[in-house]
C-alpha cells in the first residue's frame, strides 16, 4: 500500500491508549535516613529502614538493600548494646554488694595491724571476724563464697601465728589466689 492508498485517517480517540512512560524512580529517602540512622540511633534507624523497606517495594523505588542493612545494623548495634549493658549491670551489682564493701573494709581497716609483729593476732582476729560479718551481708553466691574463703585462709594464718608455725608456702599461695579472686570481683578492672 502507498501512502496515496492509506485513506482517511482515523477517528480521534480511536488510536489505542499509551500509558505515559515510567516515572523515573528514586531511591527511598527513608531507606537512606534509616541506614544512617542505624549507626548512630539504632533504635530510631531499625524503624525508618523498616518503613522504607516497605515504602521502596510498594513504590517500586530503589533502596531496598539500604534498608536492609539498615535493619541489620540496628539489630546488630542494639544487640551488642543490651549485651554490654546487661554485663555491665552485673558487674555494677557485684561491685556495689555489701560484702564486697564490708569485706574489702575489714581487710584494709585492719592492713596495718596485721603487718605489724606485736598486733599480728589481734589485726587478724579482727579481719576474720569483719570478713565473716562481711559473708553474712553478701547479696551474691560467688561474693559470699570468695569472702568465705579468704576467712579461712585468714584462721589458717593465725593458727599458725598462735602456734609460732611460719605458715607453708601453699597457704600463702592459697591466701593470694582466693584474695585475688576476690579482688576481680569487687574492683573495676582497668585491663
């Protein structure tokens, strides 16, 4: 057919209809902010990078993948926050438990006493009786048993004292270890 054969044109409004061509899309603004926001309010930034995950699929935007490292972040982020903030509070708990304090007090209250040979008994009785006093007031199992056991290497100590026996090199080895356990729960480690 030749252009001379075509004929009338058509009617308006019978030609079919075209769809307008695609908005060009963007990236979801949500999904951005809610990335950022991840790393330095996670809580906030978990929320935005949800709604912009949902927003981006529903609008057919980019910005999916943000969002979901967004809310992978965040989790992580708050994940490891609770965990930190969970240790911390125990620690806190332990430091502050009475026996730690009253222990710690009986034993440096009564130092000068027992490094001092004509008041070594008496320093000792008085920090066996405060390290005792100090286990009845612990709130936590592992505080009481660390005061418990530094007193009995205390009344170990003062046996021998009361017996003229220099004291075995394993006592004084046993007197270190449980002071030392003892310490590590009742001082902040700066390590």
């Amino acid at each position: 057919m030749s252009i001379d054969q075509q004929g009338p044109p058509p009617p308006v409004g019978s030609f079919p209809p075209v769809a307008p061509p695609p908005a060009a899309q963007g990236t979801n603004g949500l999904s951005i902010a809610g990335l950022i926001l991840a790393i330095f309010v996670a809580p906030l930034g978990f929320i935005l990078s949800i709604i912009g995950l949902v927003l981006a699929g529903r609008r057919g935007q980019k910005g999916k993948g943000l969002a979901i490292a967004g809310i992978i972040i965040s989790v992580l982020i708050m994940g490891g926050s609770t965990a930190a903030i969970v240790a911390l509070g125990g620690k806190v708990s332990t430091l502050t438990d009475p026996g730690c304090l009253s222990g710690k007090s009986a034993m440096i209250d009564n130092e000068s006493k027992v490094n001092s040979p004509d008041t070594i008994k008496e320093g000792l009785q008085a920090t066996i009786d405060g390290l005792n006093s100090a286990a009845g007031k612990a709130k936590h199992d592992n505080v009481r048993s660390a005061v418990q056991a530094v007193a009995a290497d205390y009344s170990e100590l003062l046996k021998d004292v009361n017996s003229g026996t220099s004291p075995s090199q394993e006592l004084s080895d046993k007197l270190d270890t449980d002071a030392s356990k003892l310490d590590s729960l009742c001082t902040v480690n700066t390590k």
